[in-house]
C-alpha cells in the first residue's frame, strides 16, 4: 500500500509533535519525511528554548510551558489534548517526539484508528533511577511505547541497555543516528596539510563550542583555559546558555572569547561556525557523579556528525558514544574529569602536538559515517507500513 495522496480536505500525511521549537534533529526529520513524499504539518509548545533549526512545514503552537517545572509542564500539555484532536483527525499517522509527547498524541488519538511513531534522541537521569518514581515512570513509559507502531532512537546504545534490557520493551526500534542530511553535500573545506606546529606559528588555538551550551562543567574548564592562555587560545562560542548565571557572563566578557550568537542547523551558518575553529569542544553534556554514568555514555551529539562534516576533530569525554568513534577512527582525543589546572594543560599540550594528524585522519573516514544514505527511504517504508496497519485493523 502506498501513503494515501493528499486530500481536497486537507487529510492525509504525518502530524509531527514537537515539545520544543528550534531543536535541529526535529526538523531534520520532518525534511527527511517531507522529501521522501509525506504532508508534513507539526504541533509544538513554546519555550524558551535555543532556535537552532525551525521546521519546513506549517506549524501550529499548542501553548507555553516552563523549562524543569514538570508539573505545571504536564498540566500544560493535557490541556493541548482537544486542541491537538482536530489536527490528529487531518492525519493518517502521529509522529512524536519524547515519551512524553507521545503520551499526549496516544491521548488525542484516542478512538480515531491512527498510527502512532515515537522517536527518542536522549535518556535522562530520572527514566533509569532506582526508586519507586524511576520504576512508575518506566512502567508509564513501557505502556505508551508498546502501543506506538515503532520507534525511532538515534544511538545503538539506547537500545540495548535501556529499551531491551530494562524496559523489556519487544516495540519495534528503528535506529537513525543524528547524521547530517544530503543537502549539505554542496559544502566542501579544505583540509590543512601543515603539521601542528606550523599551524600554530603567530596564531592561537581557536576551540568552537557550538549548540546547546547545558555543561557547567564543559563552560568551567573552557573558562579556565581561556584564562590560563589568554594569547594562545581562543575559544569561539555560538548557542544557547540553558543557565544564565554569572559564569557565563564572565566567561562571554573574556578577550579571547568570541561569541557569534546563536547557534543554527543549516548549511552556511555550519560552515561559518566551524572554518572559524581548529578543533571542536564536543566533551558534553556531562551531568557529573550523581548521574548514572551509562546514560550519558550512550548519547550521540550532533557534534559529531558536523564536525566530521566540516573536518574538524574533537575533543570529547571519556567512556561515551563519541569518544569511542573518535579514539576508533583517529579524530582527536578524549578527556576525564581531572582537575582543571591539569586539564588545561593537559588539552593545549594535545592540540598543539597532533592536530596535523587527526585532521589527516578525519578527512579520509567514509562519507557513511556522518552522511544519511538509505535511512529516509527505510523509514518511509516503516511509515507506510505502519499506517498500512492501522487501516487493516479499522477494517476488521
């Protein structure tokens, strides 16, 4: 069965549910469905919130919520519920981003025969906790996967250790890695050939720090560095500060500190960001000792994919998903939680010595890595799939 063409009355097509405007990874996937064929239209509720990359496709705010207030969060988002409804009825099939979002699209859906897609690209601290909230929000989120058609998460790892094993979810898992989409392709850099060394003659290092800027941490040891090397090191920021506290403003108001606004997903700000830096900051986010330390080891940052793009090597954290990539194909190196002062420099003395290496490296991993190939057509295929299932079961 084919996706059902757009009808006169506007029915048909996929209604996208997002908690937030302006994440890239949203709007990289609604274009992804949008090029391969689908209506797309969204539903979203603002929030103060990075404006990194908006979707292509009309889209229609559900309300206002506060960033961390859970509970007023929730009570905001039920309230979407009979709003949501009448778009949900134009729709063949839901696309919802979060456990919590698809839990509301369940909810709108209710009765109306459509099918529902859940895709997941983080797992946070208190979904893995081992008291009676982490088990009841486990149990709450297992029941609202198993009725989704599938899932779509953006790291392997997500898959094995939380949906499989503590889950015990059977839902059907579609993995789609945060990778950069065709259009980038135009785009091409150079590649320096010039040792470390001869790089670095009458120049500083410039460090880029780009995106959604959550890790204190990450901010404490930049800082740190930028101090500590005023004439030899600049660091190149451009994003969204989820904390506004004094640090940052501090940080911002430093020499050697350079900050190009906000950080967006699209191809000639890419390009700006990354020409201006020698080696990207993509050691976060990193949450600290109380976390359980395999959740943040499993996510995968669109750091990644960019800078493999844009042939740039990175410096990334110990024991995560990335960290393992770059210590796999030579793209720069990894760094722990050690004291600032050693780590200071402990990071310049790295660049300096072997960034000629790691930018040879990088320019000659596969295209596969960083670069969509099959995957829009793999999930239009589970996506009519899915709605193919609902209209036999509306039959029966």
């Amino acid at each position: 069965m084919k996706m059902k063409e757009t009808r006169k009355n506007g029915s048909g097509g996929i209604l996208f549910i997002l908690p937030v405007l302006g994440q890239p990874r949203h709007a990289k996937r609604i274009e992804m469905l949008a090029k391969v064929g689908f209506r797309t239209e969204a539903v979203a509720f603002d929030r103060k919130y990075h404006r990194g990359r908006t979707p292509g496709c009309p889209v229609y705010i559900l309300g206002k919520v506060s960033h961390g207030n859970y509970v007023q969060r929730f009570f905001r988002i039920v309230s979407g519920i009979p709003r949501l409804r009448k778009r949900v009825r134009r729709s063949e099939i839901i696309y919802a981003f979060g456990p919590d979002m698809v839990f509301l699209a369940h909810c709108a859906a209710f009765g109306l025969g459509k099918g529902v897609v859940l895709e997941v690209g983080d797992i946070r601290e208190a979904q893995v906790e081992n008291g009676l909230s982490g088990r009841l929000l486990r149990f709450f989120e297992k029941l609202v996967t198993e009725r989704c058609c599938f899932l779509v998460v953006t790291a392997q790892g997500f898959i094995e250790h939380y949906y499989r094993k503590m889950l015990k979810s059977k839902v059907d898992i579609v993995l789609i890695e945060n990778k950069l989409d065709f259009a980038l392709r135009h785009i091409s850099d150079e590649v320096s050939t010039l040792d470390s060394a001869e790089q670095f003659k009458g120049r500083p290092i410039r460090i880029g720090y780009f995106g959604l800027l959550r890790c204190a941490w990450s901010l404490v040891v930049l800082d740190a560095l930028a101090r500590s090397k005023p004439q030899d090191v600049e660091i190149i920021v451009a994003g969204y500060f989820m904390d506004q506290t004094d640090i940052v403003t501090r940080f911002l108001a430093l020499p050697n500190v350079f900050y190009r606004g906000e950080y967006r997903s699209t191809p000639g700000e890419l390009e700006k960001l990354y020409s201006g830096a020698d080696i990207i900051w993509a050691a976060n986010p990193y949450f600290g000792a109380s976390m359980n330390p395999w959740v943040f080891l499993l996510k995968r940052t669109n750091r990644f994919y960019e800078s493999c793009f844009f042939r740039r090597p990175m410096i990334t954290f110990e024991g995560t998903g990335d960290s393992a990539e770059v210590l796999k194909y030579g793209l720069g190196f990894a760094v722990e939680d050690e004291s600032v002062n050693e780590l200071v420099d402990f990071i310049y003395n790295e660049v300096r010595e072997n960034l000629g290496v790691w930018q040879r490296n990088i320019a000659s991993i596969p295209e596969t890595v960083f670069l969509y190939t099959s995957e829009a057509d793999e999930l239009k295929s589970k996506m009519v799939a899915c709605v193919d299932q609902e209209s036999r079961r509306r039959t029966y």
